[in-house]
C-alpha cells in the first residue's frame, strides 16, 4: 500500500508518494512527507486528509499510513 500526498500550488500540484513499508526509503520519503505538512501547516496552509473516500481538514499530526493528504496553499488577493 501506498501513501501520498497531494500539494496545490500555483504551478498546479506536485506529488509525494512512500510505501508503507519498513524500509531505509520508505522511512526517508515519509520523514519528507511529515517534514513537507508541518512547514505547510506552519505557513498556514490548509491540510486535508482521506477519510472514507472524502478530504477532510486534519489538524492531527501526521500518520504515514494515511491514504493521501492534500495541501492547499491560502487563497491570496486583495
């Protein structure tokens, strides 16, 4: 099984997968995947999870064996 996460930007989206495995690069890619939701999170952006075949915003701290994440970077304007 797969994890991944979902990240919205200006230059469309980019995508982070792991394995749920116990691997040296499974263990690398979700320390990058957890690094990448607290600097998003801290930037203010919004986080979402899957849950049931839905997003919903997560305030949790992060699991790897999420499905997938979405980040959604604040709408600016003025």
């Amino acid at each position: 099984m797969r994890g991944r996460i979902i990240i919205a930007n200006r230059r469309g989206h980019q995508v982070l997968e792991w394995e749920m495995t116990d691997t040296e690069e499974a263990r690398e890619q979700i320390a990058i995947a957890e690094r990448i939701i607290r600097e998003a999170r801290a930037a203010g952006c919004a986080v979402s999870k899957k849950v049931g075949g839905q997003h919903v915003i997560d305030y949790e701290p992060f699991d790897p064996r999420v499905e997938e994440y979405q980040i959604l970077a604040p709408i600016a304007g003025g």
